[in-house]
C-alpha cells in the first residue's frame, strides 16, 4: 500500500509512514495535492516487485571479480594487465557512489578530497536525521496509549541514532592523514572507497529498521525485537565509520 500523504511505498500493517510520520487512518484535507506523474482521475495502482526493489549493485556477491572474469580478455582478444583491472574497479566504485550521493568524484585530487568526504558525510548525516521523525512518531503514540513501558527500547536507539548522526556530520580530522598525502596508493583508495559504498548501504540498512519498527507499533514483543534490531544496526553502522576514521587518520591501516 501507498501513504495518502506522501505516496510512500509501505508494507501492509504499518500503522506509520517512516516517510512523513503519518498515522496511517489519519483522515486528510478534501483537495490533497496531487502525487506528481499520478493522474487524480487514476488510482496509483503500483505494485512494486520485490526483486526489483533490490538494487543490483547490492549484491554481496560483487565484492570482486569472479575468477573467470578475471580472466577475460578484453575485446580483441588482448589480456588486460592487473592495472587496467584497478582501474576498472575504481571507476565501478565511484560509479556506485555517484548513483548514490550526486557530486561525488572520488578522492584522487588532493585539493577536493576534503570537500569530496564533506559531501558523503553530510548526505549520510542527512538521510539519518531524517529517519528520526517516524521514530519519534512512534514514541508520541505510544505516549499517547499510556504505553509507556514499551518506549524505552526505542528511546535508546533514537539516542544513538543521533549521536552517530552528529559524528558523521561534524568528524574532523588531522593534517597528516589521507586528505593531505600528496601521492595516494591505489590500494589506498580503493579502501576508501569500499567503505564510502558500506556507510550509504549501512544507512539503507537502518533505513529498513526503522520502516519495520514503524509496521510494528501494535505489536509489544514485536515492537521490543524491532526496536532491538534497529539499535544493532546503528552499532553496526558506528563500527563502520569508525574503521573508516581509522584509514583516513592513518593511511595503510587496514581492518583485517
């Protein structure tokens, strides 16, 4: 089903839009502003397909190239040397990010690595903040029900949810670090470009949580478990910038 509201895809049994925080059965204004692309003489009667709803590049099978592939020649019959397949995979890298964060080229101009990481940090940071509304959605209905037990939970995961979004939003770092090397290594920024793709999946991920936290805010158990696995998510994502930090500060560190 849609949101009145905003025309937000939803599961069946959310009784909130994560998108404008709507109670779902909140009875709107006689003339709502049309959905753009969406006749008023039409129902929107988009079904999405759940494979489709998948991005392809999300694949955890992507992480390298198969063997096989690999090993292809290139068109002509000629064998690419490993540089040409560095480079191949820094473009699918950048690429992906671009799909995501729109102005994002990469880190292999020293004097725009800055603002480049400026740039992801702010559209993360962004994207968390804007998934604290239907959480907070959830936390006045439940007040409002004198169900006051249940918000505990949830009150911890929003807590963490924003000291991660202040951390992403105001990191600042060194002047001896990545950003200022005058010569970056292609391995270099290729782990840095790995972790700039798992921050904005990290996020997507969250983004998820936070959707079926919303679904189940008539359900107790289920809310507590929702509520639970959100807060694990957020960790999850605190952990990855951290590694992040971690390369950026020091160059040649490496998680594994």
């Amino acid at each position: 089903m849609n949101c009145p509201q905003c025309n937000e895809f939803l599961p069946d049994g959310t009784k909130f839009c994560m998108n404008c925080g709507l109670k779902l059965g909140t009875i709107l204004p006689t003339h709502p502003t049309p959905v753009q692309g969406i006749p008023q003489s039409q129902p929107n009667t988009y079904e999405p397909n759940a494979q489709s709803m998948v991005p392809s590049n999300l694949s955890p099978q992507t992480s390298g190239l198969p063997i096989g592939q690999a090993l292809s020649p290139l068109p002509g019959g000629v064998m690419p040397s490993y540089n040409q397949y560095q480079a191949e995979g820094e473009r699918n890298f950048l690429e992906r990010i671009a799909n995501k964060i729109p102005g994002y080229k990469g880190y292999l101009e020293k004097e725009s690595r800055r603002d480049v990481d400026k740039l992801h940090r702010e559209h993360l940071a962004t994207l968390l903040f804007q998934l604290k509304a239907p959480i907070h959605t959830v936390i006045r209905e439940l007040t409002d029900n004198r169900r006051l037990f249940e918000i505990g939970p949830i009150e911890k995961a929003i807590q963490k949810l924003e000291k991660v979004e202040n951390r992403i939003r105001y990191a600042s770092y060194g002047y001896a670090g990545f950003f200022d090397a005058v010569k970056i290594r292609e391995d270099q920024l290729d782990q840095l470009y790995h972790f700039d793709l798992a921050l904005v999946d990290e996020v997507e991920n969250i983004k998820s949580y936070v959707q079926k936290l919303v679904s189940q805010a008539g359900d107790p158990k289920a809310l507590k478990t929702a509520a639970q696995e959100l807060t694990s998510a957020i960790d999850d994502l605190d952990a990855k910038f951290n590694q992040r930090y971690q390369a950026i500060e020091n160059p040649g560190w490496s998680p594994f």
